[in-house]
C-alpha cells in the first residue's frame, strides 16, 4: 500500500562492500603530472529476493501480511474507528465487522542494479588521498502474491453464520435454526429505519427488555416456550452442527452479563420480572462486546409438550433474519466497491537513484589500515505509487522522499589472507506528503481506509562487518553480518477527521490518529552474508547470499546475487 513504512530490508549490494576492497592496498600509478590517477569501473548485480514469513522479536516467526496490516488475521471492521462500525451503517453488509479474514501472502522480487564508480587518488603532504563518485541504480520486478492459495480472503460466510434444519420432536418436525449472535446483532430489520434484529436491554431493576426482530426473547424463568430462543456456546465460534438446536429436555441457564460460558453449555436471557420480584440481567455490555457474541448461537424454543413446535415467536424471528440476509452484500462486493483489492502487488520499474561521494586514505606505515567518510543522496527517480487502496502493492523506491546519508568504513590487511572490514551509515528519508490510509482512533490494523494526506519520514542505520579469506589477490570468501535498524515513522496528518469506508455521506466524520500509522512500524534485522568472489583481469566475478535469520517486526528474506564488475 503506499503508506509511510518501508516494510522491507536493504537491497544486497545497493550499498556497502560486498567483500573487502583488497585493490586500496595495491601500489597507485600517478598520471602524467604526478598528480592524479583515475579509475572507472562498471557493475550489474542480478538479485532474487523471497519472503513470506516476518519476525515478531528475535525468532520468533509470524506471518509476512502482519507487516502490512500489522496482524495476520482480522477484521475489516478493525480499521474502523474504535474497531468496529458503527451500529447505523452498512446495515446490509454485517460481514465488514464480523468475518476473520487471513490474507497469506508471499513477497517475492526479482532484478538488476547498475552500478557506476569514477575515482581518483591524489597526493598531497605525501599521502595518498583516493575520492570519487559512486552511482547504482536498481530494476525491480516486485510480487506480493497468495502463499499456495492458503489465504482465506471472505472469512466467515452465510453457512458458518446461519444454517436452517430440520429435526423432529417426537412425530413433529420442525425447521429449526442456529444463527451466531454477533451476526444476527448487526443485521437490520427491513422496512423500520434504523432499528437492529436484537435489541440488548437491562433487566437489572426495570423490564428494558432484550428482544430479536420485536419478539421479546427474555424471561424470568422457563417454562411455557418462553423464552422464545435460547442460546449455544460454541468456545471457537464454529457453527455448533452435532448438537440438537430446539430442545425440551436440555436444562438452560440464565446467560451472565458478559455472555461467558463453557463449551457445548445452553443458556437464556435472564429477564425482569415485578412479580416475586425476579430480578434480570443487564445485557447492554454484551450488545457492544463482539468477542462474547461470536461465541453464541441462537437455537429456537420448543412449547413444552410432546409432539411439541417451535414458538410462533421463534419462527418470527426466522422470517425476520431470512428477509434480512436476502438483501445482503458479501464482503467481496464491500472490497469492490470501495476499491480495495488484494491482486495488486505487481510493480515493475526502475527504483531510486542513489548518488555517494566519497573520500578516503590509508594509515600505518605498510598501510595496513584504511578509512572511507562517505556521503549520500539517493533521488526520486522511482514511479510514485499514490493510491492507498492497493493493499499490497509496495513502491519500487522511496516514494517519492529524498534520502541523505552519512557514511563511514574501514578495513584492517590483518595477514596476506585474512581482512577485517566494518562499515556504518545513517539515513534520513526526507518529509514529503503522501496519501495513506486514513488511521482512525481506536483502529487495530493499519493501511485499510479511505485515502488522506499525511506528511512522513524516516531514518535508519545500516551496518555491516567482514571477514574476508584470500586464497590470493584474485580469488577469496568473504563472511559478514549486516544490522539495519529502522526507527518508527514521523506521521503527521495533513487533516483531523475523515469518513470511514462505506459510510453514508451524512454520516458525521471520525476523529484520527497518526500513532495507529507509527505503530510497529521500527525494525530491526540481523542477516548473514556469504559471497565468493574471483578477478580475471579487469572483470570481477562475485556470487552471494544473504538471509535474515532473527529480527523485530522485520521479514525473514533470502536473498541471491551475481555480480559482474568491469574495471577500465
């Protein structure tokens, strides 16, 4: 999505040292002056890089969309302000808020970086001073596609919300149902605007009472086929199918407050009664509590006789919920209409230019020790990619952020055959506005929303130390760590409120909030590098590979590369 965070590490070879610069120690031809000698070289890196899992902290492994959405299986409606929509929209469309979605998907890229050095090295005072100009700019072919179709993009679908059967009570057969609380709750009765199937009251002191499409569906005790409805509890949510809904001779009890439970247990609202009195339960909490109803189905009564039906008020209710889901929308038909979409995570194109100065020198007296100071830009040049709603689609460079760095690398000729090289840099990609999925207060996941201005940046370091084993000037193995650190995003928002999605257009404007933006968005990775690399003459010809093997809310990838080197 185009969004603030850069979710991915350091492309291999973009900057830094593959292995140790062994040529720094290599006597320099002076040009005609005496002055000056310079150099040329040339380079084309081909990458492949993979990913489909993430790194929650240190090892412990998660699922690569959580970078993303910053979970791997959610809600919709967790993007919502509070993580939930409102109770007076998208009435034909319950699922938004109920059906758990688990997006699995794979990042994979492919390409090329060119690379350009023009060097010199000039004396002065009796030292050699070597400076230049690197350039390297990448080709990438990014994929963000389904991992062995193993996502579930629906969720929850009509079956494991409501299921009508049949089932006899003695000679009588009966069309019963089981229908998940937090699904009937969101439906809308057609025909009255506005008004829910259940309507949750409290019957603590007074008779507010709880009823299901204006059937009240509480009482005070059992008996009489009251009440009209009980109620099954299902620990995992899943429809309860081995259980018989409509029963006489399996004892309920009163529902608590909060709609907890044991598994396979039947219960009933508890209601008010000023006859005794008979003191109900308060079961506003529970309206508002969708983690308690989705673990509830509600079964119809039974009159208590043999032979005996279900209540009319039971079949009320029935005609009420079935009238209802005739005229609802899928989840699928939400998503498209407000653009998002989860087949978009193909970008193909050139990435950012990144420009570097550098200067630098050898020490000691068989200078054994070297020391580079380096500072870079790396340009725009990448597409920008402005559209929040592509939910997977990642930008082929900064998005359009100018970066700055800060460099510093040195190197230690230990023997003829062993080096020792460590490097440093700090970046800082630049303040620039782009469109990000509007955060709303109280949302849970992140980058599913409507589009709105934010200004962002962000910094990070990047460092890496080298062991490098020659067999001879030509030809050796190098072994090296690379740490990146990223720090949180600076997210400010260019406007206060937005409209969630869906909602109607005099709905009134939610308040956001930049931090549900910043939150996990700081990585750390810890990778190791292996590459062999050989020098015929003038060409240089190196093989790696690299993998991040523990992290913080960093991606477990793998990547391999050949390079070519050309020195003129």
């Amino acid at each position: 999505a185009a969004a603030a965070r850069e979710i991915r590490t350091p492309l291999p070879t973009l900057w830094g040292f593959t292995h140790y610069p062994v040529q720094y120690h290599w006597e320099q031809d002076p040009d005609k002056d005496g002055c000056w000698s310079w150099d040329l070289d040339a380079s084309a890196v081909g990458y492949y890089r993979s990913t489909d899992k993430a790194y929650r902290k240190d090892r412990c492994k998660e699922e690569f969309t959580t970078l993303i959405f910053g979970k791997s299986d959610f809600r919709l409606g967790e993007a919502y302000p509070d993580a939930h929509v409102a109770a007076d929209q998208l009435l034909n469309n319950p699922y938004v808020d109920i059906s758990t979605i688990s997006p699995r998907f794979e990042y994979r890229e492919g390409g090329a970086i060119f690379g350009l050095q023009v060097g010199a090295v000039a004396t002065w005072c009796d030292t050699d001073y070597r400076f230049g100009l690197r350039a390297k700019l990448p080709f990438r072919d990014i994929e963000v596609s389904d991992t062995c179709a193993m996502s579930d993009l629906v969720g929850e679908g009509l079956g494991d919300l409501w299921q009508v059967r049949k089932e006899k009570n003695g000679t009588t057969e009966n069309l019963v149902y089981a229908g998940r609380l937090d699904f009937l709750t969101r439906l809308n009765r057609l025909g009255v605007i506005n008004s829910p199937i259940v309507v949750y009251g409290n019957e603590a002191t007074a008779p507010a009472r709880t009823t299901m499409a204006a059937q009240v569906v509480s009482a005070p005790v059992l008996g009489d086929g009251l009440p009209p409805v009980e109620l099954l509890y299902s620990d995992n949510g899943t429809m309860p199918t081995a259980t018989v809904w409509a029963a006489t001779t399996i004892p309920a009890t009163a529902l608590p407050a909060d709609g907890s439970a044991s598994a396979g247990s039947r219960h009933y609202f508890k209601g008010y009664n000023n006859v005794g009195p008979v003191v109900g339960t308060d079961y506003t909490a529970l309206g508002t509590n969708t983690v308690a109803q989705s673990k509830l189905f509600v079964v119809p009564s039974l009159k208590d006789a043999a032979n005996a039906e279900i209540t009319d008020a039971a079949k009320t209710i029935r005609s009420a919920v079935e009238t209802a889901i005739s005229n609802l929308d899928s989840l699928d038909d939400f998503m498209a209409e407000q653009g998002l979409s989860f087949c978009n995570g193909r970008q193909k194109g050139f990435g950012d230019l990144d420009l570097e100065l550098y200067l630098g020198r050898n020490w000691g007296c068989e200078d054994s020790l070297w020391t580079d100071v380096m500072f870079g830009v790396r340009l725009p040049t990448a597409d920008r990619l402005c559209n929040c709603k592509l939910l997977l689609a990642q930008p082929l460079g900064n998005n359009e952020h100018w970066e700055v760095r800060g460099a510093l690398a040195a190197g230690y000729d230990i023997c003829d055959w062993v080096k020792f090289m460590l490097d440093a840099s700090y970046s800082w990609a630049l303040k620039h506005k782009e469109q990000v999925a509007a955060p709303f207060k109280g949302a849970t996941i992140q980058n599913i929303g409507p589009c709105v201005d934010a200004n962002i940046k962000w910094d990070y370091f990047l460092g890496h130390a080298d062991l490098t084993f020659f067999a001879n000037d030509c030809c050796g193995l190098d072994i090296g760590y690379e740490l990146y650190h990223k720090r949180c995003d600076n997210v400010s928002l260019c406007v206060s409120t937005a409209l969630p999605l869906g909602y109607a257009a005099s709905a009134t404007k939610q308040s956001l909030d930049g931090s549900v933006l910043r939150s996990n968005t700081e990585r750390t990775a810890h990778k190791a590098r292996v590459s062999i690399f050989t020098t015929l003459g003038d060409c240089t010809l190196e093989g790696g590979w690299s993998h991040t093997f523990a992290g913080k809310r960093a991606p477990r990838d793998t990547d391999f590369y050949l390079n070519l080197g050309v020195a003129f």
